[in-house]
C-alpha cells in the first residue's frame, strides 16, 4: 500500500483542529494590507509605463500567499459550521482575488507598461472585491 492505512497518516487531525475566527479577521485584515501594497506598486509601474519590478513580484507574492491562507482558513471555519448563514457575497467576494491572481498570471504578467496597466485593473478589482467581503463578513460576525 502506497500511502499506508489511514490511521497511519494522522486519521482526523485537521477534523479536530479548531480554528479561531479572530484569526480569519486577521488574516483578512493581512489580505487587505498586502492588496493595496501589491495594487499600489502596480499602479506606480502602469503610470510610468514599465514592466512591475522585483519588488512589486515580491509584494504580490506575498498578497497571493496571504489570500490563500485566508481561503483555506475560511473553507476550515465552514467545515467547523462557522459562516453557514453569511451571504453568498462574502464567499464570492473572498475568491474573487484568487481569479485576479489567475487572470493576471494567465495573460497578464507585468512584463510590459501595457501589461502592468491591465494588471493595476485586475488588481483594483480584486481589491475591491476583497474590501467588500471584508466588511460584509465584519457585518454579519458582529451582527
């Protein structure tokens, strides 16, 4: 057997885990942080016309690290029954980043003044995006 029986390999440890939804607020909070540095940058580079930079790569890299840890986050808090009665817009809100990193990777990859300008754009939208379902969430939690 390749991967060994299933209590060899930890049978139930992320089921047990419990996930503290102060750490998805704060890891949102980092998302947040991270998108505008990241969109910022980008936008520096679009207006003068140029490729995005090592550090503008490094700030979005960290953006997509981020965000991806929010998700995976968020995904542990609903299978912990957390979240359930949100509104779709949240869900969707929070994964629509994650499509901007995609597309911007995809067909968009800075390596050009034309190419960082779409990037800005898909940028500010994930931004947007991302604040929306921020506060959305903050609502509903606090509600």
């Amino acid at each position: 057997m390749i991967f060994g029986q299933a209590s060899d390999l930890g049978d139930g440890v992320l089921d047990n885990l419990i996930v503290s939804t102060s750490v998805h607020l704060l890891l949102g909070a980092l998302v947040l942080a991270s998108l505008t540095l990241a969109t910022g940058l980008v936008v520096v580079d679009a207006i003068n016309n140029r490729p995005i930079g090592s550090r503008t790569q490094l700030a979005m890299g960290l953006a997509a690290l981020v965000l991806a840890a929010q998700v995976l986050i968020g995904i542990k808090l609903l299978d912990q029954g957390q979240g359930i009665f949100q509104l779709y817009i949240h869900y969707i809100g929070g994964l629509v980043p994650l499509g901007v990193f995609a597309v911007g990777g995809w067909f968009f990859r800075g390596d050009t003044g034309r190419s960082s300008r779409w990037l800005a754009v898909l940028l500010a939208v994930g931004l947007l995006s991302a604040t929306m379902a921020f506060f959305i969430g903050r609502a509903y939690v606090n509600a």
